[in-house]
C-alpha cells in the first residue's frame, strides 16, 4: 500500500520439489505424476529440458522437475516422449538459472503492444469502462481520454516488463484464475475507498482479491467536457509502485515486509519516462531518491539494522502509526534493497538473487501443494488437506525470515553496519545505522 502524503512515498512451506518457468512445451493428456517420496501431482507433459521434465499444472503454471527425482514409471514415461511446441503461458520470458542472469540497462514497451489496448466495453450508465491490453484488464468508472489511457497502460505493461527483466528471477503471470492482471480505476477518493482502498493511501495492490485499485485524484486527472485529462500534476509513481507488488503476488506471503516495500520503492526511483525504465541509471536514481527524502544534506538514519531486518508485519504495523514514521520504514527499506542490489559483494546483486531464488522455491512448493487434488480450496482462504500430507508454512513470524541468512552472509549486524555505511559513502550518500 502507498499512503497518501505530498511526496512520492506511501504501501506456505513444503519442501521445494516443483520448481516454476514461463517457458514450457505442451502435451495433451493429463495424469498423475509420483515422486520418489510417493507425492503425487496431476499435470501434462511439457518436454525435457537438460536434466528435468516440464509439468504443466491444471491453471496453466509451468514446473521443472528433476527426472532424478521421479518414480521409475514416470522417469520412463517422460524419457518416452516426443519433443512438443512450446506454449508458454502470458508471460513468454524463459526463466535463466542466477548464474546467466544479468542486468539490462533498460527495457522498454514496444509499439505493437500498445497497439492491442482496446475498448471492450462501455456502460456508462453502470460507470463501467472496460479497457484490456494483453495482460492487463483495467475497469475505470468513467471514460478516459485515448492518450491518458494509453500512458496509464504503458505504465502497467513496462512495469511488468521491468519486474521480469530485473535478475531477481520474477515470473511475471496473472495469479490464478485471473487471465490477465486486473486494475480499478476510481473516479474519486470516496468511490475508492468504499470498494476497499485504505484511507489513507493513494492507491493499493490488494492482494485478497488480487485488484490494483487507484482513485483518479492520485493520478493527476481532471475532467474536461466528457472525459478526463492529465492535468500538470499527473504522475505514475504510485503505479509504478503498486504495480511491483501486482507482479511478486505469489511471493509476497513470503517476503519480509521491508522487502515487499524496498523492491517496489527500487523499481519506482529507476528513471522512466514513456514505457522506457533505464534500470542502467539505477545510481542517479538513488541519488535523487535520497535528495527527495533529506533536508539540507543531513546523513539518513537506518537505525538498527537487525531491527529493520528482521521485523515482522505487526511490528511494521505498529511502527507505520504515522506519515513521518512510514516514511522512515520505506526510506531505509529502500536503501537496503538498493544496498543488497548494487553495493553489497561485487555489487551485482549475487545475494538477492540467491535470497529470491530461494524464496522462488517457496513459492512453487505453495503451488504444487495447492496443484494436489486432495487439497481442497473453501471460502475465505481456508482449505482442508489429508492427514499424511503437510501444508505449507504460512505463519508471518516465520515464513518470510526462512532465508533471510542468505543475505545476511553470516556477517554480524555491527558489521553489516558498517558495510553499509561504508558503501553508500563511496557513492556520496551519508548513512549511518547500528548493530
């Protein structure tokens, strides 16, 4: 979630046997498949590749799994098969393992995507405007001026792109059931907040019903006539924002609540400009990222590293009582990710990356628990499961600390401290934090 102020701020687990691509191969019969622990999934053959099988789950995710690791039967049957036809889900980005993974110096929105935005329906008298790109399905309660939301769907399609290029191993695709992303536009703050935005934001990703929600105030809109006009103070920061937490929606149960909001405060502060993100310039970014949050040149305060570190969402929560005070939560939160993205190691991000393919297994141990046909979804989020099988781990005290080691690195808190004091000093910034 993003709060509302006058500058740019605002806001299971089994063991990993399933691991996720958005690059697959299809093959037309469903069946059970059984690893060698006698754990069973239903899915379609999707190809070999190297040394794993490709499953394609019942909504449509793409799992590698280890040939090594499946029963002899199933080991046969795969080895048996032809090569398929690729048919990657929405997002068609072949996953690379870490060690190929680079950083790109910008991505950017090509034309023939913009092309596709389209009208789909049109209810003026149920304020209902339907807008759809290839992966993005936006509802706005009034009708909007061609150019506005082009530069608004540009936003959401280069953020994705931003989010899946970025070498933390994101796989960018619409939670399921959902075919594409959903996003609401509200005419005003109050519309907002009656379908559930919190008071005192200026837009949320609300990861219950998986809705991106913004009133047209936040974006900077004004009527003219019969539509509606960026006005000077039109901005896409919050999109930017909230649009990140959209695209890492399957891994938000399982990220500490510094990095949900660092990493969306870290794509928001790379320099953009029309669909293009110049993740290259990413250290002038910080910089005036810093300029923004500080006056007169004073050194920023991280306080206690572990502290920050290691906080648990109602401790966030409890912390987040005020603007000034949230402010400093995402400030510091963006620091860190910036630090542990550029300055830490050989300052190519080897830790974070670690940490998030880690996380990444997490996340793909969720979905294959859910995948099992034994596991059967209730409302409200509640589910029941046979006795000889164990869910995930979803506890918030726990679930998003199991590899924060990762990046920690065995180093005590002092000094990490000082590492990162140190680090900032030799771009130009002043930090100072304790153990």
């Amino acid at each position: 979630m993003r709060p509302h102020l006058p500058s740019h701020h605002r806001v299971l687990a089994i063991t990993a046997w399933l691991t996720l691509t958005c690059a697959a191969q299809q093959a037309p019969t469903l069946r059970t498949w059984t690893d060698v622990q006698g754990r069973k999934v239903e899915a379609t053959f999707g190809g070999l590749q190297d040394t794993s099988v490709q499953l394609i789950l019942k909504d449509g995710k793409i799992v590698p799994f280890p040939l090594a690791q499946l029963s002899p039967e199933d080991k046969a049957f795969a080895k048996q098969q032809p090569a398929a036809t690729p048919t990657a889900p929405s997002s068609t980005t072949t996953r690379l393992p870490p060690s190929k993974r680079t950083w790109p110096d910008k991505i950017e929105v090509a034309t023939r995507t913009m092309e596709k935005l389209q009208l789909v329906l049109e209810e003026p008298q149920n304020r209902k405007f339907i807008y759809q790109t290839d992966s993005f399905e936006f509802m706005s309660q009034d009708k909007l001026a061609g150019s506005v939301m082009t530069e608004i769907a540009r936003t959401f399609e280069a953020t994705r792109l931003l989010v899946s290029a970025l070498p933390w191993g994101i796989v960018c695709t619409p939670p399921a059931p959902l075919e594409r992303y959903q996003a609401a536009l509200y005419e005003t703050r109050e519309d907002y907040t009656n379908n559930g935005g919190p008071t005192n934001s200026g837009g949320v990703y609300d990861s219950g019903d998986m809705i991106f929600k913004i009133p047209f105030p936040s974006l900077g809109l004004e009527r003219r006539g019969k539509t509606w006009f960026k006005n000077e103070n039109f901005r896409n920061d919050t999109l930017v924002h909230e649009i990140t937490h959209q695209m890492m929606h399957d891994y938000l149960r399982f990220l500490p609540k510094w990095i949900i909001e660092g990493t969306a405060e870290y794509t928001e502060m790379i320099p953009n400009n029309a669909g293009t993100f110049r993740i290259g310039s990413h250290k002038t970014g910080i910089k005036e990222h810093v300029d923004q949050n500080t006056q007169n040149g004073a050194p920023i305060n991280l306080g206690s590293i572990k502290e920050h570190l290691t906080m648990n969402r109602e401790q966030w929560d409890t912390k987040a009582t005020g603007s000034y005070t949230m402010r400093e939560l995402y400030l510091r939160s963006s620091l860190l990710v910036y630090y542990f993205n550029h300055l830490d190691g050989t300052g190519k991000g080897e830790r974070f990356i670690d940490f998030f393919e880690s996380v990444y297994g997490e996340v793909q141990a969720l979905q294959t628990f859910f995948a099992n046909p034994k596991v059967k979804r209730m409302p409200g989020g509640r589910f029941t499961y046979p006795s000889g099988l164990t869910p995930p781990d979803m506890e918030p005290t726990t679930a998003p600390f199991k590899h924060l080691d990762k990046l920690i690195a065995g180093r005590p808190y002092a000094q990490l401290a000082t590492e990162i004091t140190e680090a900032y000093r030799n771009i130009g910034i002043k930090i100072t934090a304790t153990e």
